[in-house]
C-alpha cells in the first residue's frame, strides 16, 4: 500500500467516519424526525396520500446526496391496479467498478391503539439514548442509514450506487415482484444491501444470514345448515365454534411445537439465546413457560411456527344463546430454510381435513406465502460485511438467523441471481418493531451508519 492509499484508507477510518458524522448528526434526526411524521401506511383502509407524501419526501432526501438520477416509480399488482410508490435513485459505477444496490422501505405498520403508546406514534421523541415512533427503526432508520453513509464518503465513493426504496413493504410488497422486472435494468447490481433486520443485542453488530419463510391459511367450518337456539338442540348438534376450538387444538403438540406433520426444522445454530434476556425482550409473564423444544435461537430461525392470528366468531359483546354454524379462523406459519412454502401449505390443508371433528365441512380460502432464505456463507463479500460491522461498532460482529420473514428476497434471487445479498438492519431487542413505542437504539444507528460507509469504501476497493 502506497503512502496515498493509506492516508486515504486513515481518512476514511472509522474514526474519521464517525467525526464527520457528528458533524452532521442534528441534521440527520431532522430528517429522521420528518420522515417519521408522514403516516405512510400502505394498507386499503389508510390514506394513500400519506405514502405519496413519504416518497417524496425520500426522494427530496435522495436528491440532496447527489444522485444523477431520482425517480418515483410504480410496479403493478397482479390484478393489474397501481402498486404503491418506490423511490429509485441511481449513480452510475466508475469503469469497472461493482454496483450496489441499496434497499429499505419507506411505509410502516400502522399505529394500532393510540393508548398503548408513551409518545405519539407519528412525532420522533427522543428519550435518554432512544428516539421513539412509528418507523423510527423499521424502516426510515433504514433510509437514513444508506443516504448518511453515502453523505459521509461523497467523492470518496468509488462504485456505483442505485436506492431502492419500497413503498408497501408491511402489506407483502404485492407489486414487488412486477417492479422489479418491469425496472430490471435500473436496479441490476453486483451486491445488494437489505436494510430490514437487526442486531444481536445494543452495541452487538449482526448480519442476518437466514429468514424463516411464511405462509398463511383462511378457512371456516360449518357443522349445520343455518344456526339454531342453543336452548332446543344443545347436547346433540354440534356448532361450528366447538368443532372449529377442537380443530385448532390438533395442530400443536404438548409442547406447543406444531403437529403438522412433513415440516422441515432444524436445531443446528451458531448462538443461543439466554433465557433470561429472551424472557425479558419478548415480554412473556413470569410462570409462562417457552414453547418448543431444542436451542431457543434454533426455535426461532430454524424451526417452523403456527399460530392462530385470527378467529371469527361472535364477540362477547355480541354473543346470544345460539349455536352457530360457521366459524372460521385464519393460521400463520414460520417456515424454516429449505421448506418448499407451497408444501407447507398444502400439508396444513390435509391436517386439517383429516381432524375435522363431527364430520365438519372445511371450507379453505385465501392463502398467501413467502420463502426463506439462507445465505451462501462462502460468499467473500459476507466477510467484508462482518469486517465492516465490526469496525463500525468496534465489537465483533456475529451472524444470526432472523425468526421474521422477507419474502422478497427470493425475487430478487430469481430477478438478480449473480448479486451477493447482504441483509443488515438497525432493531434491537427493544426496538418493539411493529408494536406500541417502536424505537431506535440511536448510539447503534449511528453505529450502522459507520459501518456501511466503511463497507461501501471497500467494495470500492474490489476491483
């Protein structure tokens, strides 16, 4: 390494990185704290203007970095309609240089019950070493992670750039799939950055390198041909709420491990959870016991989930002396790496046809499925990935599974077969992602914003 290059490489040190971010940091919250202010909600009964609102806000963002080209695009569902708006912006690679792609989503969940929050959910607080809000960590954090580290290396950038920033990622990215072939040639690049994860605990890096894959299930049960008073045939017709409580009731073990039978799991991981902090993080009373057996982190990344998300039925509050005959409920699953989520879900079909109590008719509806994903770990550029991470942070970077699901990303594997995909993220423990008081860990984020600017540095060094 020659004189230069090394005074380049010291210039560009974490040290020096994280000095230039200070210098710019009040800006940065500001445009965390306008970008966590738009109530993007890409969901049927939200206001579509308010995504329209975030996308050009982002754009505004992207702009200011100096991109050549910023666009706001749309991709189309499958039943032809508009999708939601996704920001892309691009810099083109110096001769010979590698293009990244750099991903994060600009909608969030929504609030849910306004009562539950400590601050209000669409206005960034900042308390003690957290700054609270809806979107604060998944995913405008994100945004700001890629456009900060892109700010602190300016021409010192020495490879192509292109951001993609999705507009409906919380409702299932529907329009995903159609965006990215129809804009293929604008987003191809040599590695994709995913900024959707998280890390291991406060001020432990992580780099994601499996997703559990989802797949979930409609379907009623009706025992009578109309309901009828639970007074003159109680005892003798069965209704749909029994049949449908004893058929929920198969589909876990003792141990609460699920019963379908054919699902792929695993117990193999790299790190566990202490139970102490996993009881801590998720919340669970002090007598509930886990679920599930085996290594805690294998239960949450390797191994499949069910769970009953959602049930219809009469209310309490609606409830009469009536036995009814139709009830339904809607199931999720996890599904672990290397399990084919349309056999997941086909295996949860004949489940529950072959345990329909009293001879129930099961009548299926909607379903929908994600795939997951494991990382090709003899990939070089995972390695420079966990340098970075750990020089951004100045603690060793660890690899971990993610219980949660991308879909998407085997899209892009499909789409952009050759990319190295690296999946990075800024939640922690209590980030509280998609609850009341989401928040973002801020010494961390400025952390990961170090870290991927030493990382985009590097990859420029490649070639």
């Amino acid at each position: 390494m020659t004189i230069s290059e090394s005074s380049q490489r010291e210039s560009a040190g974490p040290e020096a990185l994280h000095e230039r971010l200070d210098a710019i940091y009040s800006d940065v919250l500001e445009d965390l704290t306008r970008l966590v202010a738009v109530p993007s909600v890409a969901w049927p009964n939200a206001d579509p203007r308010h995504v329209a609102d975030s996308a050009a806000l982002t754009a505004e963002l992207a702009e200011e970095v100096g991109f050549d080209t910023v666009e706001i695009l749309h991709g189309a569902n499958s039943d032809g309609s508009e999708g939601y708006p996704a920001v892309v912006a691009r810099r083109a690679a110096p001769e010979g240089q590698p293009t990244v792609l750099l991903y994060a989503h600009h909608d969030v969940q929504p609030a849910g019950d306004r009562d539950d929050w400590d601050t209000s959910p669409f206005e960034l607080t900042v308390k003690g070493d957290r700054a609270y809000g809806r979107g604060s960590a998944d995913d405008k954090a994100g945004i700001l992670i890629h456009l900060t580290a892109l700010r602190l290396l300016a021409d010192e950038l020495n490879i192509g750039v292109t951001l993609f920033v999705e507009g409906e990622e919380e409702a299932g990215s529907p329009s995903f799939r159609d965006f990215i072939e129809r804009y293929r040639d604008r987003l191809a690049a040599d590695v994709i950055i995913v900024a959707d994860s998280g890390n291991w605990a406060e001020g432990t890096p992580a780099l994601t390198t499996s997703l559990r894959g989802m797949a979930s299930l409609e379907f009623t049960v009706r025992t009578m041909k109309h309901s009828v008073h639970s007074g003159m045939y109680g005892g003798v017709a069965p209704d749909a709420p029994l049949a449908l409580i004893r058929l929920l009731s198969s589909l876990h073990r003792e141990d609460g491990s699920p019963a379908v039978e054919g699902l792929v799991a695993s117990e193999e991981v790299a790190v566990d959870y202490n139970e102490d902090d996993l009881r801590r993080d998720c919340g669970v009373l002090p007598d509930t016991r886990f679920i599930g057996k085996g290594p805690l982190a294998s239960r949450l990344w390797a191994q499949p989930a069910l769970t009953i998300i959602g049930i219809d039925m009469p209310s309490v509050a609606d409830s009469s002396n009536t036995l009814h005959a139709r009830a339904g409920a809607k199931v999720s699953m996890r599904l672990a790496p290397g399990q084919d989520p349309e056999d997941a879900l086909n295996r949860l079909r004949e489940h529950l046809e072959a345990d329909a109590p009293f001879g129930a008719q099961i009548e299926f509806g909607a379903s929908e499925y994600g795939s997951p994903w494991r990382a090709d770990e003899s990939d070089p550029i995972l390695g420079k990935a966990l340098e970075a991470l750990t020089d951004g942070f100045g603690t060793e970077a660890v690899k971990m599974g993610l219980g949660g699901s991308i879909p998407f990303i085997a899209d892009l594997l499909d789409v952009f077969p050759k990319a190295s995909i690296l999946v990075t993220g800024i939640e922690d423990p209590d980030t509280r992602a998609h609850s009341a008081n989401e928040s973002l860990y801020l010494p961390d984020f400025k952390r990961a914003i170090v870290a991927e600017a030493l990382l985009l540095r590097r990859l420029g060094e490649q070639v």
